[in-house]
C-alpha cells in the first residue's frame, strides 16, 4: 500500500529571466530551466535521494523532467509521465498547448528511465480548462493512481513533479480540501503521510528549507486566466 507521497513544482524557468530563451523541444510554453532552476533541481535531487522514493510520477514537460532528473539519475528511480500533473493554462488558450512526444523528450535525458509502457492515469485536456476542471484533472487521475499502486507490494513512497496549479491541486485532493492554500514555490516539496486509506496527514507545506536561496516564484490560482508574472 501507498504510504507518503512527497509533491515538488519543478524549478526556476529560463523565460522568467531571459527573452532570447531557446527551447530544446521547439515548443514555445516548454521551457527549459535557467542555471537558477537547474541549481534547485540539483538541491532537490541531493535532498530526495535518502528518502526511498520507489517512483516518480510526472508532468510530461520539458522542465519538469528536467527538475527530477537529478534525482533518477542518482537513484535509478523510474518516471512515469502522467498527465494528471500537466501543465494548466485556464482559458488563456483556446486549446491545450501539450508537451513535445514520449521519443523526443526522452531523447534529451538518456539517462533519465521514462517508462514508455506506462499509460498516463488521464487524458490531456483538449481545451480550455477551468480551475474546477483542473481540480478535477487531478483528483480523477490520483484517485487512479493510488488504487493502481495499492495493488502492488513494492511501492510504498512515490513523488509527484508538476506546476504551481497542479501543486496545489494535488494536494488539496490527498487532503479533501479545495480551498486550502498550498505553498508552490519552485522546487518547493509539500509531503503527505497515509494515516488511514482514505485519508493523508499533510505534513509539509512548500517547504524550500533544502533550497540555497529559499521559496521563489510562489503562486496561487487568481481566476480562471492564470497570471505566472504574479509570484
């Protein structure tokens, strides 16, 4: 049975700071980390690898696989892309920006295991979302998730990579409460602890202690037209 469940945004983005960023996937919304993101990432990583993290379930993002892959790469830990911890873009877009395919990405981080075999627990969206939905998004593939893992004896602590909405929206789900505010800082590591099979004690909030420059870029939803300038 799944027992903790560690939850981590991936790190500083290079289009926060620089306007001539060159995008490895040729995506445009797919940035990739600035030396900032790729020092946290590496903080992470350093801070996780002690912590028997048996899976990595991420966002199938360039800079969310970029964020985790110091940690597989020193553990061995296999990642698994699922899409419940996608990116959300509100009603910005009139249709959702998805990620580069499995090939090319895994192409950039050889050494990173991604499980090709894995089918994400839920679809991408195909529109615009709300934030309703994407609490929905997250809920309906954790939910998911955690009766497939309680079905295997070999994974009892996993980490979930994603973005400030699908932060905060995955731990409002694990703790029933869709109105609690989450810290999501980038790289910051909110933690959860099963205490019955329906109910998870949440015992870290954002927290950015392992980080050398602390919390950055926390953000909360404000709409349904997310704003990532606000921090």
């Amino acid at each position: 049975m799944l027992k903790e469940i560690w939850i981590t945004r991936h790190g500083f983005r290079e289009d926060w700071v620089n306007p001539t960023t060159v995008y490895p996937t040729g995506l445009t919304h797919d940035s990739p980390l600035s030396a900032e993101g790729l020092q946290q990432a590496e903080e992470l990583g350093l801070f996780l690898k002690d912590k028997s993290i048996d899976r990595i379930y991420s966002s199938p993002f360039y800079r969310v696989v970029q964020t985790i892959a110091p940690l597989a790469k020193t553990t061995g830990v296999p990642v698994y892309l699922d899409h419940c911890m996608a990116e959300w873009y509100g009603e910005a877009s009139p249709q959702y920006l998805p990620p580069t395919n499995l090939d090319h990405l895994q192409s950039f981080f050889p050494e990173v295991a991604i499980q090709s075999s894995y089918n994400s627990s839920i679809e991408l969206p195909e529109g615009p979302e709300t934030v309703i939905q994407c609490h929905q998004r997250t809920q309906q593939g954790l939910t998911r998730l955690i009766q497939q893992l309680d079905q295997q004896q070999d994974v009892s602590t996993i980490l979930l990579a994603g973005h400030a909405a699908t932060v905060i929206t995955a731990v409002r789900a694990l703790v029933g409460d869709p109105n609690v505010w989450v810290k999501s800082g980038t790289c910051s590591l909110a933690k959860l602890v099963r205490t019955s099979p329906q109910s998870w004690e949440w015992v870290l909030n954002g927290d950015c202690t392992h980080l050398s420059n602390g919390e950055q870029r926390a953000w909360m939803f404000k709409g349904d037209t997310p704003d990532y300038k606000i921090n």
